[in-house]
C-alpha cells in the first residue's frame, strides 16, 4: 500500500489491518513462529478458556492496569526475578473460579516434560488471568483443570478461531449505563507482518465495561445500548452530563454499580518474532495497552480488571526498536479487539454487533 500516490496513500493511513487483508495468510497470534492457541468452550453457559502455548518457552512480560484484576504467576514476570521464560498463558472465564483451568495446561505440559529446569524434573511456568462472566447462564458452570486442560492439548498453529469461543465465550461489553443494555463481547486476534519478517499480533478477550469504538471511523461499534435496545449508546455524551444515565437516548439509564462493578475485564497477549529482554517484554506489554485506550471506550476504569501479557519468542536475531514494536502490538490489539466483537453472536440478553441494523 505504501507504493500507491496521492490521495490514495491517506486511506491506506487509516485503514484499520482488518481492512487490508487480502489474502489468506495467517493473520493472528499464530503467525509468531512458535506459538500455539487452543480453546475450550463449555457452550451449555456459554464460558470457556484459551491457552496460548509456548512449548519452547517464550520471555514475557505483563501490565495489569485494571483496579479489579484476578491473575497468577504474574509477579515471576517482573524483571527482576529469576525466571526468564513462560511456557503458556492462560486466559479464562468463570472469575477467581477460573483460574484453576491453568493447573490443566501445567499438567499437560508436564506430561511432555515441558517446563523450568529444575533438580526434581521440570516445572511448567504458566501465569494466568481471568474475566468475570458469571452473570452468564449457570454460574455454576465454570472452566476448571479439564478446561485448560482441552485447550491446551488441542492448541494449533492454525489461524486463531474467533468470536464466541474460549476466553470469550461468555464475554459481554458496554455495562457502564445498565448491565441489562450490555452486548456480547468474544475473542478476536490480528497480526502484522513486515516485510522484512518482523510479527508483532494480539489475542484479546474483550469483555469491558465500556463500549468498543472503530479506530478507522471513531465511531462506536457495540457496546451500551439506548433504553429501547436499537441502538448504541453515546457514551461520550453521557459521561460530559452532570447527571449521568440522562440523556443521549438513555433515559432512566444508571451508572453500574458496587455489585456489577467486578463484572469486566478485557485480558490480551501480544506476542512478536523479535529477541527482547523481561524488560522490554514488560515495555511491550505496557505499549500495547494503547490499543485499548483506541478501541475501548472509556477504557482502564476502576470496574475493570484489564491485563495484557507479552510474549517475545526470539526467532528473529537482532537489536529490536521498541518503538516500533510498541506501536505496532498497540496496532495489533486495537484490531483484534473490533475484530472480536465483528466475529461474536449474540446470545439470551446480549445481542452482537451484527444483529444491530
């Protein structure tokens, strides 16, 4: 695209990575060589989980900027402590509850003997997060071991499978003005490749508190609906009124509140080819939650427990330019956020993005 002139180099400026894709090359977190994503949904709910495996252990990084996060292993990934590589991360739904689907995919990857070295045998290195969607079907159908388990034992390097599944399944998005005006949410993944064979790609489960805007057009594409359902909220309206759930074609609205205000979360990886440190996987997570900020809105709030991971498999030698990478996992994950609420179906109560005329 950066060979065409004129006025046609601006639309290739802001169109979104989704919109350039012509071909059917792998466009999602598996185009990193070396990285495998398996989901298991439990559809009776629906809730699930998606493992990302990195079976020859990738260096990572996290930046948890949610104030209502629910997370494991995370503190090994501070550069300062000793170990250097994770071998998966899990993303699950099902709340605290869901944070046992990780010991699946460490007894999985213990069978393979895949793991930290140690004098007593290996030692599986998974960190872990969770979104809340209990709210969802039967709250007592949660992802556990056996969840984590299937997912990690059907990981592929196939292209990502998106919307209604794993992570994703019971994801809903938009409950800021009234958690019975919310849509669903899903999962979704996106990856830019260079042509000098540098990937940087995102995987997010997208279930915020907030609305989910298009970066391309700014204009909000799911989220809180108006009182009579038809249509999407403006929020930006809403949040610059003194009285909020008034107005904006919200009448009787309300802001969410204690009881709904641990029922989000949006989780991510960003993962790249390129040879980083801890410390610069950390700075790539902490980049990455730019995409965010573009595609959630409003983003980072108290009621979410938003987390990205970054994984760096080291395929690609060479000095890395952390600019560049950070801008374009911020890319990455802005896409992959409007892609997963373009793959999600609706369900009882949430309605998609595509049942909206």
């Amino acid at each position: 695209m950066i060979r065409v002139v004129g006025a046609l180099i601006v639309l290739a400026a802001y169109a979104t990575p989704s919109e350039q894709r012509s071909d059917t090359a792998n466009h999602t977190l598996t185009a990193v060589t070396g990285l495998k994503v398996g989901h298991h949904t439990l559809t009776t709910r629906p809730t699930g989980c998606t493992v990302i495996l990195a079976e020859a252990g990738a260096v990572a990084g996290v930046d948890v900027r949610g104030s209502a996060p629910g997370t494991r292993e995370t503190d090994l990934l501070n550069p300062v402590n000793l170990v250097q590589q994770v071998h998966a991360i899990v993303l699950s739904g099902g709340s605290a509850f869901g944070l046992s689907a990780a010991d699946g995919a460490v007894k999985y990857l213990d069978e393979k003997r895949v793991g930290f070295s140690t004098g007593a045998g290996v030692v599986p290195i998974v960190p872990a997060a969770i979104l809340f969607d209990l709210q969802v079907g039967d709250r007592t159908i949660r992802p556990g071991p056996d969840c984590g388990y299937a997912a990690a034992h059907d990981a592929t390097a196939s292209p990502v499978v998106e919307g209604n599944v794993g992570a994703g399944a019971g994801a809903t998005i938009g409950k800021l003005l009234r958690s019975d005006r919310g849509m669903k949410g899903g999962l979704g993944s996106s990856a830019i490749e260079l042509p000098g064979g540098l990937v940087v790609a995102a995987l997010v489960a997208v279930n915020a508190v907030g609305n989910v805007v298009d970066p391309a057009t700014g204009q909000f594409i799911a989220g809180g609906r108006t009182e009579d359902g038809s249509r999407i909220a403006d929020l930006r309206a809403m949040l610059r009124l003194n009285l909020p759930g008034r107005g904006a074609g919200v009448a009787g609205s309300r802001p969410a509140d204690a009881q709904t205000a641990l029922e989000n979360t949006t989780l991510g990886v960003v993962a790249t080819n390129a040879s980083l440190t801890k410390a610069q996987a950390t700075k790539l997570a902490q980049m990455a939650h730019d995409g965010y900020a573009r595609a959630i809105y409003p983003s980072h709030l108290t009621n979410d427990g938003d987390v990205i991971f970054a994984l760096a498999t080291g395929s690609r030698p060479g000095v890395p330019d952390m600019n560049q990478l950070g801008a374009l996992a911020a890319d990455a994950m802005a896409d992959a956020i409007v892609r997963a609420v373009r793959a999600a179906t609706g369900i009882p109560g949430y309605p998609a993005a595509r049942d909206l005329k």
